[in-house]
C-alpha cells in the first residue's frame, strides 16, 4: 500500500503543465533519434543532458527518461522498413520486420512492434514499482562469473536453438568474436590486432559494423536485384491496427515469455540487444511456426520488441537502487543524478521521494504517450515505401554514412562502415546467418572480460562457474542450451523406445 501510495502522489508530480510539455518534447526527440542510425538513446541523452542542468532535476530526468523511451519505440521503425537497425536491440526485430515490409505488410509489423514494446515496457515499470527492494538485493549477488553465465547462456541459445547450419552459425560467431578482440585488452592494456592502425586502438564500433552489415548490405543487394522496392505497395490505416491487435493476443506465451527474459536481462544486467536475441532464438524453438522465422512472422517481431523494452526498462533499477547502470542509457543518466546532485541508492527513496515516484510515474504516462504518439504517425512511416528505391537509396546511403560518422566523428569509421557492408552483402549471398556475428561482436568484449576476471580471481580455476548456486545454475542451463538438439532428441527417443 504504500507503493500505491507513493505512485499516487508521483502521478501527482508528473503530471504538472510542464512536466508533461517535457514529457511529449522528450518522446518526440527520442522517436527521431531512435530512426536515425548511429545516433542511439546513449548518445541522444548524452547530447541533450547540458540542456537539463537548470532544470529541476525531477523535470530534467522526465524530459531525459522519455528520449530513452521515445528511442526504444523508434528503433523499430528503420529496422522494418530499410533493414536497417537504428538501435543495437532492433537487429533480431528485422529478421521478420522487414519481411513483412517486403510483402506489404508494413502497417501490420510496426504495429505488432510498438504494441510490442508498449506491453514489455508496462510489465517493466510494474516490476520496478513493487520489487524493487527485492530486486536489488538480488542484483547485488552478480560477480565476474555470474556476468560471463549470462552471456554464455546467450550465446549457448542462439547456438543451440538455430535452424541454420551450425558450422555456419559458428563460423559467423568466430568472426564476430574475432573482430570483438581488436583494438586495447581491457584487462592487460596490450593492443591486440592492431596492425598499427592508431583508428583501430578502439576497436570496431558496434553501431558502425550493425550500420554497414544491415544497411550498406542491402542495398548492395537490392542494387544487384535490379534496383527494385519489393514494399511500394505498403499502407496503413485504422483498421490495420485494429486488426493487428486483434491477432496479437494469440501470442500471450511469447510475450510473457519475452518479457521475464527482458527483465531478466535488465536487472543482471545483461542489456537489450542480448534479451532481444535470446528472445528472438527461444521464440523461434517454440512456436510452431518457427521454421517460417525470417520470412515474415509477426511472431518474430513480437518477441525481440518485447524484450527488448523489458530489459531496457528494468535497466533503471539497478542504477536507482544501486547505483550501478543497467545499460549505457541509465550510465548516462547516472552521470546526470550525481551532477543534480542527487545520489542514487536505497537511501534516494527515503531523502528524495518526490524525485524517484515523479520519475516512476513519468515512466507509465511516458510509455502511454509513446505509443498513442507513433501508432498515430505509423501512416506516415509506412508511406515512406512508396517512394521509388532510385530516391530512397542514395538519402539511405547518406543517413547510414553520417550515422557512423557521428559515432566517433571519424571517416575511418564511415570507411569501415563500406567494408561491414560488403561483408554484409558476401554473408548474404552465402547464405551465412548475420545475427550470430553482430551477438558475438557486442558481447565478445564483455564475455571476454568477465571470463577472464573470474579466472583471476580463482587463480585459473574454472570451478568458480560452479562456486556459486547463481553461477551454476546459469552454465548448466547454457549447457542445456547448446545441446538443445541432442537432449531433445533423446528425450523424444525414449518414449518411442518404451513404447516399442
């Protein structure tokens, strides 16, 4: 009761004339940022976070929270129509977005999308209302080798759940790992595949590899298909919608599914883009329809959304409760409370109440906001297929160059954003799955780091994967995971046994 009770008079708070002008500002700003490739929520509230120093903080972290929520809504909106992810976690949303672009269901995928996320994210901010003492004295108990389970179980899923060849989904994977190892070793600070290349110091940018694969890719490949636009009939109205969301509760089990493994995600945290994958991967092992995953399934754009903004969401707990930052977002709103002076840990929900149910409330109305918001707009967003792909390319082409230069305001990365595409366009052709790459090229540096901090503090003992109950009980189910095919095999085999 007395959550209600503090929710209430958080409403209270963020329902203020102008908190509200800062709330609708602030989702408007974050749709756009979340189109545009490159530029990601991270950056955009980075970009705008000197804007809110003389703003009281409880407006500023409003104005600051709904660009976070405005970019996860908007990243859908390139991924289903170009192929182009314009967030990292929109990467699996394409596998069966743009499909349903391609066949003129454009209007029906963003719909399923935004409804999508609207729901992962309500379950979300429902969780970190009435358990977040729990949560955080959960999420306390997470060390280097407990980090590197869930990024092992995450990539034992995808391994072990995938209807590609295999030799071919870990092939991807090296590569992926490979490239994840360019550039300084964060544990030794050696430079590792360096090759003397000072630009290469860094590493390869996710953003800019995610932006050539996907976007530079498809173009290459749509050029080589006679410079057509399989999606110019697209279009959209309020009946689409309707429609739309009359099928969606048929998949109840997948989003609730989705939306534990995207809190899940959040609080440990493992991040969106993994929840997203995982999600994308398990949703395709169980649906009975899940060898028509990638070709169109509204299914497969339910899933990843979903967790997607789950994990997103449930990110913001950690860092109010702990102070420790779920995803590079809530880093950046880190770095905005300790300037507003403001520090965040259990005791900022007894010194700043107003603060922490104003910013809770404002996650509610914020989520309602943005989906009233880009449901409304979804026309206009589908109508960009009908322009002629002769226009449209070369303006993707621009967006996808000035994306990656804007990552580090390099040209060496908008040279390797060309070379990710031919890559992109070779795996393609090739018929070699792109997901397993991008999964090892975001994860493989944290995977690698957490591996090999547990392994120091063991003194090279890999018994500390199993030392404790979280730890183990994480490896065993990636264990399971990886050798999916095979248990399941067995445990179909059996009963035909017994029975013969």
């Amino acid at each position: 009761m007395d959550e209600i009770g503090n929710l209430f008079h958080g409403f209270a708070v963020a329902l203020t004339l102008p908190n509200l002008g800062f709330m609708l500002v602030g989702i408007l700003l974050g749709v756009l940022i979340g189109v545009l490739p490159g530029l990601g929520g991270a950056n955009g509230v980075a970009i705008l976070l000197p804007l809110t120093f003389s703003m009281p903080p409880t407006s500023a972290i409003i104005m600051l929270s709904c660009i976070y929520w405005g970019a996860l809504f908007g990243g859908a909106i390139t991924s289903i129509l170009f192929n182009i992810p314009g967030e990292p976690w929109s990467v699996a949303t394409t596998f069966d977005g743009y499909p349903l672009a391609q066949k003129g269901r454009a209007g029906e995928a963003l719909t399923a999308a935004f409804t999508s996320s609207f729901v992962g994210a309500f379950f979300a901010v429902l969780m970190i209302t009435f358990l977040a003492p729990l949560v955080a004295k959960f999420a306390l108990k997470f060390g280097p080798a407990e980090f590197f389970g869930v990024q092992f179980l995450t990539f034992a899923s995808f391994i072990g759940m995938t209807r590609s060849p295999r030799f071919k989904t870990l092939g991807a994977m090296m590569l992926g790992f490979a490239l994840a190892a360019v550039g300084l070793d964060s544990v030794t600070g050696q430079l590792r595949m360096t090759f003397g290349a000072t630009p290469l110091l860094k590493g390869f940018d996710f953003l800019t590899a995610v932006i050539g694969l996907f976007g530079i890719g498809e173009i290459l490949l749509t050029m080589e298909e006679g410079m057509s636009f399989k999606g110019g009939k697209a279009g959209i109205n309020a009946r689409v919608v309707l429609d739309t969301w009359k099928r969606l509760p048929r998949y109840w089990a997948t989003s609730l599914r989705s939306t534990v493994i995207g809190c899940w995600m959040g609080i440990t945290p493992g991040g969106a883009t993994p929840a997203s994958f995982m999600s994308y991967g398990i949703a395709k092992r169980s649906s009975k329809n899940g060898d028509k995953f990638g070709s169109g399934e509204i299914e497969g754009v339910v899933a990843p959304e979903t967790a997607a903004h789950a994990a997103g969401t449930s990110a913001l707990l950690p860092m109010l409760t702990l102070g420790i930052p779920g995803s590079p977002t809530a880093a950046v709103l880190l770095g905005g409370l300790l300037i507003w002076g403001l520090q965040p840990g259990p005791l900022l929900f007894v010194e700043q109440k107003e603060f922490v149910w104003g910013l809770i409330a404002s996650m509610y109305l914020g989520n309602v906001v943005g989906l009233a918001i880009v449901l409304t707009t979804v026309p206009w967003w589908a109508a960009i297929l009908r322009i002629p792909f002769s226009i449209i390319a070369p303006v993707i082409v621009v967006v996808c160059a000035v994306g990656a230069y804007t990552v580090h305001n390099s040209m060496f990365d908008v040279a390797m954003m060309v070379v990710f595409g031919i890559v992109g366009y070779v795996f393609k052709k090739l018929d070699y799955p792109l997901a397993p790459l991008v999964l090892a090229l975001v994860l493989g540096d944290m995977a690698e780091s957490s591996f090999r901090q547990a392994l120091l503090l063991s003194q090279g003992s890999l018994a500390i994967f199993w030392s404790s109950p979280l730890a183990a009980v994480l490896m065993s189910l990636g264990l399971l995971m990886l050798f999916w095919q095979q248990v399941s095999r067995l445990w179909v085999r059996r009963p035909a046994e017994a029975a013969g």
